[in-house]
C-alpha cells in the first residue's frame, strides 16, 4: 500500500490539473472581470511624481474621460505597450493618468527619460497601497474612467493596437455620443 501512495497523488494531481486546464480552455488571460466596471473609481490620494509634495486625488481628474495606466520601470511588458500608449497620449482624445507601481522614484525617472513621458499626470504609488482598492495585481493594466469618474473598461496587460481599435476606441466613441 505504502508504494502506491505516490503514484496515487501523482494521479490525483495530474487530474486536477487536466480539469483545470479544460476548465479555461479558449479564455483569455486579459478578459479578467473586475468588479469595478460600472461603478466610480476608487478615491485616492498619491503624490504627484513630479511634484511629490502635491497630493492628486480623483476629483482632480473629473470632467473628461481618462485613461489609468499602471506601468513601472521593473515592468518589461510596459516596454511592449509603452509606444501604443503615447499614440493614445498624442491622439488628444484622452488624458492618459501614469500610475507609477510599486517603483523606485529614480528608476521611474530614468525610464521617462529613456522612454518618453506620454502621460498627462502621473501619480505615484510606491508602496502599492491604494493599489488594493482598484483590484490592481501587477503592470501593465489599464482602465478607462469616464468624466463622472465610474469606470468603464478594464484590461490586463499590454495594450495594443488591435485593443486601442476594437475596444478602447469603440467605447470611448460609446460614451462621447452619451453625452
């Protein structure tokens, strides 16, 4: 009995790992459903990265749509998405708020300078505390807040440009024709 005990986990392992992965066969990684869609975005209060002595808060950024991009220098898929991102920045449809995660100020620093600075604000959350409130796991996500401050869209991971035209644009156009 004693040597089959392993064979026997093993097997029961192998299962539920199979169940699994049929479980979420054809799903996307970026298709996560955040509880947040529909309701107003979390308050908070970050320093502002350049300004670390100014405070930003949500109120701050109402009256038009907005985009949240999470992003850090430790980030290698922001890297990917960065480009995409500043195209966003440039288009003048949307203010692209930074929130920098979990990152050294100066590393943040030197990846702007190297990068490109695309963002309208960016406001730092070093120690990843506000972070919890917005349902934020890592870098990149992306979230678009309309002008009342709810929050419309969510995506995990890079954005690319096949996400900036079939989802970001037709929403942003959803919501400008709304009113």
């Amino acid at each position: 009995m004693g040597r089959w005990l392993p064979l026997g986990l093993f097997l029961a392992l192998a299962l539920l790992l199979g169940a699994g992965v049929i479980m979420n066969a054809g799903k996307s990684q970026t298709d996560i459903d955040s509880p947040l869609i529909g309701q107003p975005a979390p308050d908070f209060a970050l320093p502002d990265f350049n300004a670390p002595a100014t405070t930003v808060r949500k109120a701050d950024l109402l009256g038009k749509p907005y985009l949240v991009n999470i992003w850090a220098s430790w980030c290698a898929s922001c890297r990917v998405e960065h480009p995409v991102i500043t195209d966003i920045a440039n288009s003048g449809r949307l203010h692209v708020v930074g929130y920098n995660y979990k990152d050294a100020p100066e590393d943040a620093a030197r990846w702007l300078q190297q990068f490109g600075n695309p963002f309208h604000r960016i406001i730092a959350d070093v120690e990843g505390a506000a972070a919890i409130d917005w349902g934020i796991y890592g870098a990149p996500e992306t979230f678009l807040v309309d002008a009342k401050g709810i929050v419309r869209w969510k995506h995990v991971g890079p954005v690319t440009p096949e996400v900036v035209e079939t989802q970001l644009w037709p929403l942003l156009a959803t919501l400008e024709s709304e009113g």
